[in-house]
C-alpha cells in the first residue's frame, strides 16, 4: 500500500472516531438533562403535596382557633352574669 493510503485510512478512522465519541457524549449529555428535569418535576410535585397539606393544616388550625374563641366567648359571658 502506499503512504497516502494508510493516511487516508488513519484520517478517516480517527474522523469516524471521533464522531462517534462527539455522538455518544451528546446522547449521555442529553439524559442527564433528561433525568435533572424528571428529578425537578418529582421535586415540584412534592412541593406542591407539601404546600397543599400545609393549607388543609392550617385550615384545620384556624377551625380549632375559631371555635376555641367561640367557647371562651361564652365562658366569659358566664362569668360575668353569674358575677
């Protein structure tokens, strides 16, 4: 063979090389971004989770509070009558 056939060879393996190696990064590349976002939508969905039990804790808080202001309403009015 001569030499510039062996340096074409050489070129053209070292190019299909490196292609496939550019190739190969870009696909690991691309599920790593796709596994960040499936990690940051299971994260929002449980700040939401998080956040709607939050608002039914409260709510029950506030019942209880509501209630308990009821009955010290009436124990107050008790008091002063029998006063």
């Amino acid at each position: 063979m001569s030499d510039q056939l062996i340096i074409v060879i050489i070129v053209a393996v070292t190019i299909i090389f490196v292609v496939i190696l550019w190739q190969g990064m870009s696909v690991a590349k691309t599920q790593m971004v796709t596994d960040q976002l499936y990690q940051y939508r299971k994260l929002a969905e449980q700040v939401a989770e998080s956040e709607q039990k939050s608002v039914e804790t409260q709510q029950k808080t506030a019942e209880a509070l509501e209630d308990m202001r009821t009955r010290l309403t009436s124990i107050e009015k008790l008091l002063r009558e029998v006063q």
